[in-house]
C-alpha cells in the first residue's frame, strides 16, 4: 500500500506534453534535433551544389529551383536549423570553457538562443516571402 | 585506445570541426551579403579558386567529422537494440561519407 507521500513524489504517467521541461533541456534537445536535420539536408545541398557547378543551363535551373515552393519551406527549417545549431553551440562552447555556467545566467542565455533562433528565421521568411 | 581517450577525443574532435565550421559559415553569410546574385562564370569562379578549394576541402572533412561524432552520440542514446544501431550506424556513416566526398570531388573538378 503505498504512502500519500510515494503517491505524490511518482510520476503517475510521461506524457511528453505534460512534463515541462527546463529551458535548457530544451535548447539541448533542438540542438540534438537541428543537427540531425542539417546532417539529413547535407546530401541535397551536395546535390544542389552539383547541379549549380555543371553548365549554365543547369546552374539557371538549379537557381530556378531555389524559387519553388517545397523548396523554400525545406529552406525555412533547414535555416532555423542552421541558426538554431549555431547559437545553441556557441553556447555549449561557452559553458565549456567555463563561461555562463552559473544557474540563473545559463538559463538566460538558454532563452536567448531559443528566442533569437525563432526571431531570425522570422526574419527570413520575411527575407524570402 | 582505452574508452575514456575515444570519448574525449571524439569531444575534441567535436570543437575543434566546431569553431572551424562556424567561421566558415560566418565567411560565407558575409560573401552572399555582399555579393548578392551570382552568375554561372562568378559563381564557378569563386567555387574554383584554389584558396576556396582547401577552405571548402576543410570545411567538407570538419563537416563530416562533425556530422559523424554528432549522429553517432544520438544513435547511440536512443537506440538501445543492437542491430538496429548497426544499421543505422553503418546507414548515416555510409549517406556522410558518400555526401562528403561528392562535395569534395566537385571542389576539385571545378579547380582543375
């Protein structure tokens, strides 16, 4: 028969939406999962890259591709990605060397980069609607 | 090798392609802000100068680098089974290497 207290201190289930996560658990996990859409679209931009470099024909079409819708949606996270991972990483590289470690300041500079992430690829759909 | 060297060294590695990859992409931000719209012939020129071949041929291997420490700690946190690391293991190794050295064959058809 368990306690009142054990009943309370057990989580009764992890539903992912429920849990609240810190904020820098947060900017761990999209720096986890921004790579990996980074190491994902690494293949395409090496393909793109072919494309662009063999005629000019083919270099119009690559650019004409750049234009299309799919394309520029794929771009939106590719670049949240990019920007995300960067941030996040500069961080982690702070902390690293010991800078920005103290609670209240790593949890700020965890904002910082969720925050400033969103806002700059705000600001490019803004750039390239 | 013992685990405790593979580890920090994988952690080095991690860094080092790190803050070589960020200044690279800091170059090329600032290159498109500056530049704006290329043409095919300025495009392939600047893709073909030698300094951009070894710049690029060094972001490419820090990109694979990179990309290999990084996907492979994930692999190795989220998936437990055996087999099914393998597989993705030997998948990601083999989509960085082809991708990576894709990219760097064209660096260096464009230079020659």
């Amino acid at each position: 028969m368990p306690t009142m207290q054990n009943q309370r201190s057990a989580p009764v289930f992890l539903n992912l939406f429920r849990i609240h996560f810190p904020v820098g658990a947060v900017t761990s996990i999209a720096h986890r999962l921004s790579g990996l859409l980074l190491f994902l679209s690494f293949p395409l931009l090496v393909y793109w890259l072919d494309l662009s470099l063999r005629d000019p024909a083919s270099y119009a079409n690559a650019v004409e591709w750049l234009h299309c819708g799919w394309v520029r949606l794929a771009s939106v996270f590719i670049a949240w990605s990019l920007i995300h991972h960067l941030l996040a990483g500069l961080r982690f590289l702070l902390i690293d060397l010991g800078v920005g470690v103290e609670r209240t300041t790593a949890r700020r500079s965890a904002w910082t980069v969720n925050g400033l992430a969103l806002l700059l690829v705000l600001g490019y759909i803004g750039w390239i609607v | 090798m013992s685990r405790h060297t593979y580890a920090l060294r994988a952690w080095l590695i991690q860094r080092f392609s790190a803050v070589y990859l960020a200044g690279f992409l800091a170059y090329l931000v600032i290159h498109f802000l500056i530049q704006g719209s290329h043409g095919y012939a300025e495009w392939r020129a600047w893709l073909s100068h030698p300094a951009m071949g070894i710049a690029g041929a060094g972001f490419v291997l820090a990109l694979m680098l990179h990309g290999w420490v990084g996907v492979r700690d994930i692999i190795l946190d989220y998936i437990p089974a055996l087999g099914m690391r393998l597989l993705l293991l030997t998948l990601s190794g083999a989509l960085l290497a082809a991708s990576g050295f894709w990219a760097l064959r064209l660096l260096l058809l464009a230079a020659g």
